[in-house]
C-alpha cells in the first residue's frame, strides 16, 4: 500500500527552506484534510471510549502526572487506533527522506500521539527533549479541530528571541521546530482541544 501524502513537494520544500533559515515554521496542509477529518473521527472516539490517558512528564523514576500539563494522550501505533491514525503516522514519516536530503539531519524514526486537552487545561511552558537525551530533533504538532473560533483560545505559544508567537488550534495548521531549542508552551482552552504531537528521531550524537 503506497504512504500516503501528508503535502505535496512543493510544500515540503518550503516547509525546509524556512527550517533552514529559523528554528521554526507554520503551515497550513489543505491536500490532508480529508485524512485529518478521519483522524479527528477516530481520536474523539477513542476519547469517548476512555482509551486516551493522563499523560506524564518526564522519564522513569522522574515522571510526573499533574501540574505541568493537563492532557490525555494515546501513541499512534498503539492497537487501540484505527486505519486513519496508522496512515497519519506513515504520511509522517513519510516526511523524513525529504527532510534529511534538504537539511542532512539524520532523522531515523517518527513517533506521534493523540493529545486532548479537556477545557480549562493547559501546557507549562517547555522544551521537548528530555535530560541526557538528544535523539529528539524535530517537534511537530498538527491540529485536528475543525471552525475553531479565535475566542475560544488554546493556541500554541512559542517562546522566540524576538518574542513570543500564538498559534491557533485549527484543522490543517502545522507547527514544526526544534525539539531542544524552542520553548513552547498550549494555553488553555473554553472547549476541548485535538492535536498530534510528534517528534522525529535521530540516534544519539552523545559519545560519538
């Protein structure tokens, strides 16, 4: 079965050539919608069902289940998910060969879960790579809430040098940036909130 296309080439070469220029970029993915819609379907079943979790911060011995962040989450490729989730992560990674060809970042793995933040929650200001572990190159996060209305908020805020920049939680918007460099942080929301977080992988540089 052929990967499905989460853009088009087009797209994916200017999604590189503004990761190339700054630490970050937004787009709009109009040719996924009809995956998104599927995916969007699948995750509100699946929180209906009582399949997404509390999610934790942190590692191990380290981790954490309240506090910095009040989302429920489910990994892609667990059982539980349906066909559109699957295609979604293979469009993602179908990301990777581009990406490494134009940027040499040696991307090797794409992992992705669903995250839904119940109104009212939010997500502490952070970075997403973990202490001692630089495997996280990139972070992505694509959103899955179809006529969100501004006043309704929950917007993705990212913590730049020139100063902070609010991204809305709509359907087919993309957010991309360094997992270890850009601070982020969701702000809360007046109605429940869908996204995919995703971080492409590398193998550790430490020691090498």
């Amino acid at each position: 079965m052929p990967c499905p296309a989460l853009m088009n080439p087009d797209r994916i070469e200017a999604l590189a050539e503004t990761l190339a220029d700054r630490d970050w970029a937004v787009l709009e993915v109009p040719e996924a919608l009809p995956l998104l819609r599927r995916v969007a379907g699948e995750a509100q079943a699946l929180a209906v069902s009582g399949r997404l979790r509390p999610a934790a911060t942190g590692r191990a011995g380290g981790r954490r289940f309240a506090g910095l962040r009040g989302d429920s989450t489910l990994w892609l490729d667990d059982p539980a998910c349906g066909p559109a989730a699957g295609e979604l992560l293979s469009a993602l990674d179908g990301l990777r060969p581009a990406l490494n060809r134009r940027l040499l970042l040696g991307l090797e793995a794409v992992e992705a879960h669903f995250a839904r933040y119940p109104p009212g929650a939010g997500y502490a200001r952070h970075v997403d790579r973990f202490a001692g572990d630089d495997t996280r190159v990139l972070s992505l996060v694509l959103y899955l809430n179809e006529d969100w209305p501004e006043e309704a908020g929950g917007q993705l805020r990212l913590h730049l040098p020139a100063g902070p920049v609010d991204i809305g939680p709509r359907l087919g918007t993309m957010t991309v940036f360094l997992a270890g460099e850009v601070e982020h942080e969701v702000l809360p929301a007046t109605r429940p909130r869908l996204s995919v977080a995703a971080w492409f992988r590398r193998r550790s540089l430490r020691g090498a």
